[in-house]
C-alpha cells in the first residue's frame, strides 16, 4: 500500500495570520503597539499618585487595570518577536504558539486582579472611606482621554492575533471604567455619597471579569488543540467524504496553532482507478475555500484489496464516501 503526504502551505488571501506577519506590517504593529504602550505608562503613575491622595480605590482599581493593559502590550511585543523567528531543532512550528502563552497570563492576571478588587470593593462599600470627588473626576476626564487615544492605536494593529485583540479589548474596557470612575466622582463630589466610588470600582472588577474569562477561555482552546470556534470538523470530515472516488475518510484533526493559523490532517481512501493526486487537490481545495484551512497534511491511499482495518491505531469518526469501497 503506497501512502501520498502532501501538505498546503500557502496563506489565504486576506486570512490574517496572527504574529507571523511580516515586513511593513509587522513594523507599522509594532509603533502602534509601543505608542499606545508610552501613553499607558504615563498615566499608569500619575493615576495611582493621584489615587492614594484621593484615597480612591476605582482609580487604584484603575491603575491597576491598566497594569495588566501595558503587561498585554508588552507581551504581545515579545510574543511578535518569537513568533517571527524560524523553525528550528524540534520547535518544527517556530515560536508562534508565545501569543497563546501571553493571552493567558494576561487572561489570568486580569482573574486576580478582578477578585482582589471585588473584596476591597465590598469592604468599602460596609465602610466607606472620605474620598475626593474632585480629583476622581479630573483624573478620570484624562483617563477617558488617554485610553480612546491607546484604544485607536492598537486597533490600527494587527487585531487577528490574539494577543493584539486581548491588548484591545483590555484597553477599550478601561475605556468603559474611566467613565465609570469620571461617573462616580461626580457623584461623590456633588452628593457626598462616597460608597459610589467602591461601586465603580466592582464596575471595573467585572469588567476584568469578562475580559480575563475570555482570554483564558480562548488562549485554552488553543492549547486543548481544538478546532477554532465556528469551524466545524464533522461537517468537513462529511464533505470530504463526498468527493469523487472517495470511499471513506477517518482521522480527521483540525487545530490552531496560534490564533488565524489552522491546521489540518485526514486519511483519505479512494476506490480502485482513482486519481490520487486528483483527491487530493480537491480536499485541498475544498478546505482552503470552505473552512479557510491554508495548513492541511492529507493521507491519501487506495482501498486494500481485503476489507479490515486501515489504520494500526484509529481514532476519530469514520465518514463513508459515496464510492464502492471495493469491488
């Protein structure tokens, strides 16, 4: 029995292929990247100066949401650099699976961060301390302006990795918590009520929440192997099972190895007097075109000539084809 391997390599057109972009792209990402990473920083100290003479906690809240925001940056700095360098020795991937490391101690970090701030925040609430109203309010005018200026920056960046659209969206809901904290102030400033500043700050904690949740849960599924989210193996598996001359197809594996790269595998048998290299230019087509699957390795093999097992080790649902599988 004479096995085919062959893989696709080739990008799809538009597909974005996260931190293994190149050239002047990979530039431009970077500038955004490390100017949204200076204003950050920046307000990051005066935010927390601010903070502790206002005694504050949504703006210490604040500041610390923006930690994790210029943490989300820089790695996602770092993990650009790795992700660019070329396979070598065992690592036959290169380096590209650092972003899926970084979204997840960015996603963790925020989880940490969120519960701190929930316990503090409720601690406040039963008792509250004196806040400055005012000082909440201007800081946090500033605030709002200095995140939309960071949010437009990294959204001009490369958002099709996860590490970038996990700097993003921690950036846009700082966004929402400025404006929360900016809301509180006033309240305190003009009413006297100062439990509205613990309230932000359990504002900004599930914010953290929601953001932190959502990078563990995304960064994991990478590193669970499965299939990217809205792509479907079963019906891929049915569909290549449906082309010509395919009797049977089985082992069917599709996985990200870092966010917009896909990979897949299959062992595909085809009956008597079909064109392998035909097949196989079809199921490469077919999930280039339909499942935007630019990496696919596919075994291709005619039928034995005795019914029995195909594979030593099978795994995975076997899809029959609409060809005889022997005569």
């Amino acid at each position: 029995m004479t096995n085919k391997h062959s893989e696709a390599h080739a990008p799809l057109a538009g597909h974005r292929h996260a931190g293994h972009h190149h050239g002047v792209q990979a530039d431009a990402d970077r500038r955004y990247l490390s100017a949204a990473l200076v204003l950050i920083t920046a307000f990051m100290a005066v935010e927390v100066t601010v903070g502790l003479l206002a005694r504050s906690l949504a703006l210490i809240s604040d500041a610390g949401h923006m930690l994790t925001d210029a943490a989300a940056i820089v790695l996602a700095l770092i993990a650009m650099r790795l992700a660019a360098l070329p396979p070598r020795g065992g690592y036959t991937f290169g380096l590209k699976r650092a972003e899926i490391i970084s979204a997840l101690v960015n996603g963790v970090t925020l989880l940490l961060l969120a519960g701190y701030f929930v316990v503090e925040g409720v601690r406040r609430f039963v008792s509250p301390p004196e806040v400055n109203g005012l000082f909440v309010v201007v800081t946090g005018a500033i605030g709002i302006v200095v995140n939309v200026i960071a949010t437009w920056l990294v959204s001009k960046a490369n958002r099709g990795s996860l590490n970038v659209e996990g700097a993003f969206q921690h950036l846009l809901n700082d966004l929402y918590a400025f404006i929360s904290t900016t809301v509180a102030g006033l309240v305190v400033w003009l009413t006297g009520w100062t439990r509205a500043d613990a309230v932000a700050a359990l504002i900004v904690a599930a914010l953290m929440l929601k953001a932190g949740w959502g990078l563990v849960r995304a960064s994991g599924r990478v590193f669970l192997e499965s299939a990217p989210h809205g792509l479907d193996p079963e019906s891929a598996g049915a569909e290549l099972a449906r082309l010509d001359g395919v009797v049977e197809v089985h082992d069917v594996h599709v996985w990200e190895i870092t966010s917009g790269y896909v990979a897949a595998s299959a062992h595909i048998l085809v009956a008597p007097g079909t064109s392998r290299g035909a097949v196989q230019s079809a199921a490469q087509r077919l999930l280039h075109d339909r499942y935007e699957i630019a990496h696919a390795t596919l075994q291709i093999e005619r039928v034995p000539p005795v019914p029995g097992p195909h594979c030593a080790d099978p795994h995975g649902r076997t899809y029959p084809g609409a060809a005889l599988s022997w005569p």
